[in-house]
C-alpha cells in the first residue's frame, strides 16, 4: 500500500503543510508517498510525484473531495495503473451521514433528511422538536449562529451561513435530535478491515459495534458521552479524510504499519 497526499500550493515539491508531519511518520515507518497538486487534479491533470506504482493499492490522505471529486480521483488512479483502498461508493457510505446514520440508528440521535431546496423551516415545524441540530451531508456550522437552534424561523440564517462558509449544501441536509452530551468527552477512533484502533488504550464496545455493522475498510467513528452516562456516536467519516484529533501523526502511523507493512 502507497501513501497519495495533496502538494503543499506553495512549494511543489512537498506536501501540504497541513500533512507534513504524517508525511514525515509515514516515511519514517517504511511507507512510499507520493504527492499531487489538487489545483490541477481540479482541472483535469493529475501527476503524482513520484508517479504511482503500477497495481499498487493506494490510500490518499488528504482534503475532503465531494462525490464528484472522488469519483474522478478513484478514476485517475485507475488510469495511472493503480487501485484506491476506497471506491467512490465505500467513501460516501462513511463520508454522507444519511449512508452510516442509518445502520447506527440506535446509537446516534434520530435524524431527519431533506433535500437542498425543500422548505427546511415548514420541516422543523412540523417535527416539533425542542431543539434541532442542523448540518448538510457532510459537516455543522461551526462559526457564527452555530448548528443548534430551538426556533425553526432561526433556520434561515443558519442555512444563509452554511451556504456562505461553506461554498454549497453538500448532499442534502440533515436534522438531528440535540442530546445533552458532556463537554470534553469526545474521542476519535479508526476502523481499519473490521478492527477498531484508539489512540492510547481500548475502543470502547459501541466503536465494536459500529465496526460490525459498517462494513468499509478505512473509517473514523467519533464517541461522546451523554450526561446519562451513555457512549453516543457522533460522527462517521471517510479514515482518509478525517483529522488527527487526539491522535498524533505516529499514533495514526502505527496503525496503518501494523496493518499494511505487518510491522510489530
Ligand atoms: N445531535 C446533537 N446534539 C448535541 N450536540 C451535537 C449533536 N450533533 C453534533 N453535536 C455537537 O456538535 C459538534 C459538531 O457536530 P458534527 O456532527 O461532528 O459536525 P462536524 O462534521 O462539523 O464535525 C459535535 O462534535 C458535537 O459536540
Ligand atoms: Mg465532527
């Protein structure tokens, strides 16, 4: 397996700043890495440097592509003579919330799907809900009015942010059900072919869980704590996108080694 990160826009030669320490770690382990300006890929050119590997297996690491970037990365890599770790489809059932939200009913809160241009507002009211957690398919609104309101005539002006901040409303948009979880008590785990990784000690069961039900092969899964005491799923994403939260660039390294290069 061989590494594909984006080329920092600056310095060509070398990967973005944003992954130069995973580079570094990857290298350290025995990893190849290759590197590709993700301004050209958006183009239509996609010259990695050094060049992938005939049949090799790749696993990009990198900025967040919607479906119809990566379908066009998954066939790049195809034409190069190479094969992704990912398919375009294994990255939407992690990456769109509605794919993995659905296996994982019972353990994340109840949300509701609309289109992009539905009457998002005649939704909430007709739900009913005290408070309502709004995000598209991929990612809330961190800045400004922020993702949770109890006023479905507050929705607009999240929407208009969402739209601003973020280019598009990706997918579609999803309503959640706000739970009261305790501050500080979220963690990121990695899921790799069915095994679930922490970054120091165990996965807790509900990570066990999640990696029997989903079924993909690279996966982040982010647990919070309720104040009932109950372990909820926040969060799945694509592993080849997801930051490092709470990891650092070996921990994350070790897994991948482990896995790939057999390395104790
Ligand atoms: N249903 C919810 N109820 C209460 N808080 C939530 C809910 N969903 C998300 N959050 C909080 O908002 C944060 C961001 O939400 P998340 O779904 O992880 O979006 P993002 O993709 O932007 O990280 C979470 O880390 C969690 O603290
Ligand atoms: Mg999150």
């Amino acid at each position: 397996m061989q590494l594909l990160y984006p080329k920092s826009p600056l310095h060509s030669k070398q990967p973005d700043e944003q992954f130069a320490a995973e580079v570094d770690a990857f290298h350290a382990a025995g990893f190849e890495v290759s590197i590709f300006s993700v301004e050209d890929f958006q183009t239509g050119i996609f010259r990695p440097t050094p060049p992938l590997p005939n049949a090799a297996e790749i696993l990009y690491r990198g900025w967040m592509f919607s479906a119809a970037e990566y379908e066009a990365l998954v066939s790049a890599i195809s034409r190069a003579g190479a094969h992704p770790v990912t398919d375009c489809q294994t990255y939407l059932a992690s990456h769109h919330l509605p794919n993995w939200c659905s296996m994982l009913s019972d353990l994340t809160p109840e949300t509701r799907v609309y289109p992009s241009d539905c009457d998002l507002e005649a939704e909430l009211r007709a739900l009913d809900w005290p408070e309502y957690f709004i995000k598209d398919y991929v990612k809330s609104l961190k800045t400004s009015v922020g993702s949770r309101i109890s006023k479905p005539e507050h929705v607009a002006a999240v929407v208009s942010d969402m739209r601003r901040f973020r280019g598009i409303i990706e997918g579609g948009f999803c309503v959640r059900r706000v739970e009261n979880f305790l501050p500080d008590t979220e963690r990121r785990y990695f899921v790799l072919d069915g095994v679930p990784h922490a970054a120091s000690g165990d996965a807790p069961p509900i990570v066990h869980e999640c990696a029997k039900r989903l079924r993909s092969r690279f996966y982040s899964v982010d647990v919070v704590q309720r104040t009932d005491g109950e372990l909820r799923i926040v969060e799945v994403g694509d592993g080849q996108v997801s930051d490092l939260v709470g990891w650092t660039p070996e921990q994350f390294v070790i897994v991948l080694a482990r896995h790939f290069l057999h390395k104790q």
